[in-house]
C-alpha cells in the first residue's frame, strides 16, 4: 500500500524548518525509498496539491483534478511519499481574511477523496504541527510587520481574535474520516531544539531510523525585537525600505547601537520621511503578551486545548501547554 504523508503546517509553526530538514536529508530519504515534495516540486510538474483547501465534491473540475493527482501518486516509484507544503491548508490569519483556516473541512474531504480514486490503496497520513495560540500569534505578528504590516499587536490581536484560534477545530475536522486517512497533531513546543530534527522526522515517517546529518532543526531567521521596532516604525511612516540596498546594512545594526541605526536610516531618507520615521520610532513598542494579558488569553483557551490535547491524534506530551 502507498502512503502518502502531508505536512500541512500550521503556519509560522516550524514549517520552514521541516522543510529544510527534508531538503537536507533528501539523499538519505531516497536510500529509504522515500520521495520528498516540496513547493518547486509541485510547481515543476507531477502532483500539484497546494490548493486541496478550495476543493468542492461537487465540482467536476475538482474531481478530475483529485484523479489526476491519484494517477501521479500511483505512478511514482516510491512506496512512502512526503509532502510538505504549509499553504496546502490555506492562508495564515490576517493575510486575506482574519477567520482562521476556514476552509479546513474541505481540504480533509478532499484527502478523503485522493484515497478512494486509485486503482490501489492509498493511506494519507496528514500532518499537523501547531503551537499554543499565543506563541502562534506572537510569530504570525512578528512574521507579518516582517512583509509590512503597520499595526500595533493590540490591533493585530484583536482583528484575528474575533475568529478563535481552534487547534481543536481543526482536529474535529477528521472525525469519522475513512480508515485510509490517519492524521496526527504535534506541539512544537514540545520538540526540545538538541533532538528537533529527529522528533519531526519521526512525526512525519513514523519509526525513524534514519542518519540523520545534524539532530537540530533550522529555518527561518528570526528577527530581534530592535530590528522589528525599526521595520514597524518605517512601515508606519510608508518607507518603501524592503527594496533598497541600505536595507541589510540597517537591519544588521546590532541592537544596542540604536543610534549608528538611526544615524544610517538618516543617511539614506529625506528630512521628511526621516521625520515621519522619528514619530513612529519614538511611539510605545509591543510584540507580544505581557505576563498579566497572556495569563487571561491562555485561560480563555483551557478548555477547548484540554480537549485537543486529550486526543488521540495529538503525538505531544501535553504538559508542554501548561
């Protein structure tokens, strides 16, 4: 029986990360008889899964797209097939729409769907990696002020917030599903970062026995708290400064030389534009909970990540949430 294993995301959820370690270890996935696909594989040719969230059963155009897919699979060489692509679940919150991975239900009806048009077995095996839901909105912010985004995370908050950040919604979605799919949640939290690369292999292979070239996981760089104030208050005040050829010079001021940064921006803005920059920078700065806000919101959220976390589904020791 193929098996064809989807690592979904979540966004800002190590995703980059995984996919790094599946580039990293292609080779050594190969000599396994494990093919790995990521976005340029997709996008070169083959199997093209990245929008299985817009699917629709009654839409013969998706239908054909599902037997397709089904043939690609059935035609590839290897047994065990690997999948990694985030936007596979759709959009992260706040990029087009602040309701949080609305069209989940859908992508789980198509996976349902993919497994039943072979002419052989296929067993889906989605993969969820999440974090808790202030942690994940922490990243997502950092991650959206990083492309541009000029509101505050007060603002930020409570536009994504309207819609609940349901880990536990998502899971509900593969209730009562077919035999063939067999999907699983991980914390990242919960992946110490000595023994991470390790953790998501077994996550996403099962028994891993592979040897691995490095145990740690790395993906995106993260950037500091000086750097974001900086990208925040140009964002503000419309600088137009992720095309220009000061950008890394600026951004790689280290954070307690805040005055060579400014003296550089200075450099390279007119009076006007620095002006407008001065009145931003100069404003209260804020990129996360503090202690009394992230007390309340994780209690808003007990319950309901109880309950995912008591899930068959969920791979984690959960104490890593309390």
């Amino acid at each position: 029986m193929k098996k064809l294993v989807l690592h979904l995301g979540a966004h800002r959820c190590g995703s980059t990360a995984i996919q790094t370690l599946l580039r990293r270890e292609h080779d050594v996935l190969e000599g396994a008889g494990v093919g790995v696909f990521l976005r340029a594989d997709m996008i070169a040719g083959g199997f093209d899964l990245r929008r299985l969230h817009r699917y629709r059963r009654a839409n013969p155009l998706w239908c054909s797209k599902l037997a397709k897919t089904a043939r690609a699979i059935e035609a590839m060489p290897q047994q065990t097939l690997i999948v990694s692509e985030e936007n596979i679940m759709g959009t992260m919150p706040g990029v087009r729409s602040n309701r949080f991975y609305p069209h989940f239900s859908n992508l789980v009806q198509s996976l349902v769907k993919l497994s039943e048009l072979g002419e052989e077995p296929l067993l889906i095996a989605p993969r969820v990696v999440v974090r808790r839901q202030d942690h994940y909105l922490e990243s997502v912010y950092a991650f959206r002020v990083s492309r541009g985004l000029s509101a505050s995370f007060d603002e930020f908050i409570k536009a994504t917030t309207r819609t609940r950040i349901s880990w536990l919604g998502l899971s509900r979605a593969f209730d009562e599903v077919t035999p063939s799919i067999s999907p699983a949640f991980a914390l990242l939290e919960g992946w110490p970062k000595p023994t991470a690369a390790d953790q998501a292999m077994s996550f996403l292979i099962g028994k891993n026995s592979l040897e691995l070239s490095q145990p740690r996981l790395t993906g995106n760089i993260r950037r500091s708290a000086f750097e974001l104030r900086l990208i925040l208050a140009m964002n503000r005040a419309g600088i137009d400064w992720r095309g220009a050829h000061w950008r890394e010079d600026l951004l790689n001021t280290p954070s307690d030389d805040a005055p060579e940064a400014l003296t550089l921006l200075k450099q390279h803005l007119s009076a006007e534009q620095f002006q407008r920059f001065e009145g931003h920078y100069s404003q209260p700065f804020k990129l996360g909970f503090d202690d009394g806000e992230r007390a309340a919101f994780v209690e808003s959220y007990r319950e309901e990540n109880s309950e995912f976390l008591r899930g068959d589904i969920v791979r984690s020791d959960a104490s890593v949430w309390l």
